[in-house]
C-alpha cells in the first residue's frame, strides 16, 4: 500500500493506494455537541489524514465486554478489531475506483437499532464494488442516548430537536452531495442503502424533504417498511417520560445538566430506562420531528417512484414479519410506482454451525467481505457473493440488478430471486423455516 493526496472543496486529504481501490478512512463529516444538530464541515488546515478508521459512537460494546454481551455478533463482525469511541463520531468512509471519474455512488448506512454499530466493522469494506467501478461511502453516527434523545423542551426556532442521528446521516449525505466528484464521483447519480435500522434509515430519508430528489434508488434490507408500516414513530411528547426518567438516573435536574453528564453515566442512566421497558427498542428509535420526519408523509403512499432492491434472510429473527411486510411495499410499488423494485429472500445457510441465513448474513455475500469471517466458505458462498455484488452495483449503474452468474432477476415480489446454492426465482421460504426461527436458532441480536 502507498499514500495518495487528493484535492477536495474541504482541503487536500491523504488516502491508501492499495491493490484493488483508493481507501479514504475516517473522513470527517461534521462537527455537534451533544444534542446539538451537525455542522458539516467545510475545510479542514493543512493535509486531512484519512489513513485510519474514526471514531464510532459509544454503545454497549464501548464500556462492557462485547464478547460476553453479544457474543455472535463479536465473533462474525469484530472479533480482533479495534475501535475508538465517541460521540465526535462523525466520520465515513470512502473506497473509491483507482481511475474514478463520474463514477455511480452508494452511500451505505449500517444497523445496530439505532444503539449500536460502526461502518468499519470487518464485513463493510467497498473494495469489490471499486472494482466494478462504484464508490461506496460507508457513515458512522451518533447512537442509542447520545443520538436519539427526544424532550418536549428541547426545541429551537424551528421546533422540537431530535432524531439527532438522522440528522447526522442526513449531513453525511450533504457531504458527499459537495464533495464526491474530487474522488470521482457524481452526486446525482446516488444509491442509498442500508440494513437492518440502516434500511429503516434509508427508508425515512425517501422522504427527508432536506434530500428530496437526491437518489436514483435505494436498496433495503433486513427492515424496510418497519417504521412506516408496522413500528410507527412516536411523538415526541409521548417519549418525553422515557427521558425523564433516563435524567433521574443520570441525576440531571435539567436537559442542561443531562448535556454535560459524563458519557458512561449517561448510557448506564439510558440502560437502567430501558430495562422499566417490557418493550425498550422504540424509545431510541427516530420520532416524528415534524421536520424531517413528518406524520403526514411517512406513509405508504409516498414512497418515491425510483428502482428499489427490497431483501431479507429467510431465517432472519422476525422473518415471517419481514416477509409480510416486503409484500406489503411489494404490492403497493408494483401496483402503483412506473419503476421496477426488485425483491429478494437469503436462502444460504451458512456453514460452521447451525444458525441458518442468520440476520445481516447477506451483508457478508453484498460487500464480498467473506475472507473476512472465521466460516469455512465454499466455492458457493463465493459464487453467491459474486452474484449479489454484482447485482449491486449494477442496479447503482442502470437501476436493474444483472449478472451473469444469476438468471434475469425479474422485478416483482410475488417469486423473489433467491440467493441460495442455486440462485433463481422461488417462493418465499420463511414458512419453511418457521420452527426454526422460534427456537432459540434465529435469534442472534
């Protein structure tokens, strides 16, 4: 690997060279205090050193033993990787083609239900996709207390504050809107994607009136339409008690106070909250803001007409929901939008044990980032990653998802394309693993 210096609107930056992609590392984005909106950064002094990974936000894994508290998911995605953490987490990540010019852009946004996760865990890499000629731009967050905080007297002019890490996504976005053509890019040719609460994000943002008309397509997987159709925002003042209560543990008298509690405090304050909670996950989830988040069109019917790739796992930990719901949007898009949307289910069941097509296992096959998991891998598992990356970046393209290992995926979600050890059209499988799924096997979270 070798350094590469590169001019930008923000100053020059420093990045690798390396075999297959330019690598641009912990890119800052912007720059908030706490419960503050981001303020994206337009300059920086001197060369920008964009050679090692940023900071993700605190979460669980930042003051308690990740092994012990989510064990799977340690051993799959971080197992012998360091992370810093804080809540100056604004940065991403960018792999660029080495000879980039004008080139189609995904902008991932990762999962974690909005508490955890970072987009330089070992399975989010762009490498293959720079090789097919896409830039892939991966976003850290703010997360959980620090990023999803919402109080009925935390307003400014404009009206409540909130969904502060949507707004982080949101400004992540606008960077790369002025600044990717310095790496090759072009900004109006933008794919989002995301999984788990990154497709949740993904699917607020079609209707963020700050990025209307901002993307050729979007591609959702693992949660598409749980927010919009099925776990639906709640107002603010609704959660405004949550927080109240998270204050009293923190021993905040004041959102002033609560600003300036230590950052530990502050979580151990959010978890004691949550465990009052019989159901805790919709209390840091985004909440009508009546901004970017608006009641009135968050619904349905205003999905955006443009190309979507709709996906799942089939032995997923709410799989029969996540198929109801893909057939739900499935049913409205093909009936309604001119655009295609394209539907998948993950059939793979991966070897090394028995946990099946486990939640997020597709992220592994999307990215090409099989070399990176411990799972003795198959020339199967290789060819399926080939055909779903491909299929990828060929919908960032043209907005159709092709490739030559796989049969013509045919827009629809009646037979999705079934990734699997004969990839075509099939039925849904959910129902055939049923069992399995409500047993302890699915679920991995």
């Amino acid at each position: 690997m070798k350094n590469i210096i590169k001019k930008t609107p923000c100053g020059e930056i420093k990045g690798i060279e390396n075999d297959s992609c330019l690598e641009f590392r912990g890119v800052r984005y912007a720059s908030a205090r706490r419960y503050e909106f981001a303020k994206e950064t337009t300059e920086w002094q001197g060369v920008y050193d964009a050679t090692e990974y940023g900071a993700c936000c605190y979460q669980h894994r930042a003051f308690e033993d990740d092994s012990t508290v989510n064990p799977f998911y340690h051993i799959e995605f971080r197992k012998d990787r360091a992370f810093t953490y804080s809540e100056d987490c604004f940065f991403l990540n960018i792999y660029t083609p080495k000879k980039a010019e004008n080139c189609p852009v995904l902008i991932f946004i990762h999962g974690g239900s909005f508490t955890g996760g970072s987009c330089d865990e070992s399975h989010i890499r762009g490498r293959r996709f720079a090789e097919k000629g896409i830039i892939t731009v991966a976003i850290n967050y703010r997360l959980g207390p620090y990023g999803f905080m919402a109080h009925k007297e935390l307003k400014d002019e404009n009206g409540y504050m909130a969904n502060f890490g949507l707004y982080d996504q949101t400004t992540a976005i606008k960077w790369v809107i002025n600044n990717i053509s310095a790496f090759g890019g072009n900004p109006d040719d933008i794919t989002l994607i995301g999984q788990s609460a990154g497709a949740m994000s993904v699917d607020i943002h079609l209707n963020n009136p700050e990025l209307k008309n901002r993307f050729k397509g979007a591609i959702m997987l693992s949660g598409a339409g749980l927010q919009r159709c099925m776990l639906k925002p709640l107002s603010v003042e609704k959660i405004t008690p949550f927080w109240n209560s998270v204050m009293k543990y923190a021993d905040a008298s004041s959102l002033a106070e609560l600003k300036a509690v230590n950052p530990r405090k502050l979580y151990y304050a959010w978890k004691k909250a949550c465990r009052q909670k019989a159901v805790d996950l919709p209390f840091t989830f985004p909440v009508y803001d009546g901004k970017i988040l608006e009641k009135s069109e968050f619904k349905l019917e205003n999905m955006p007409d443009m190309p979507y790739i709709i996906g799942s796992t089939c032995t997923d930990m709410i799989p029969i929901v996540l198929e109801g719901l893909d057939k739900k949007i499935g049913s409205y898009l093909c009936s309604r939008n001119s655009s295609p949307c394209y539907f998948y289910n993950f059939n793979r069941w991966l070897p090394g044990d028995d946990m099946g097509a486990w939640h997020s296992a597709d992220l592994l096959y999307a990215f090409s980032t099989l070399e990176y998991n411990w799972r003795p891998f198959e020339e199967t598992d290789y060819i399926i990653s080939e055909q779903l990356s491909d299929c990828i970046a060929s919908f960032a393209r043209d907005g159709k998802p092709e490739s030559d290992l796989l049969p013509e995926w045919k827009a629809g979600y009646k037979n999705p394309m079934s990734f699997s050890e004969d990839s075509a059209h099939g039925k849904w499988r959910t129902k055939d693993n049923i069992n399995f799924t409500l047993t302890s096997k699915g679920k991995t979270v």
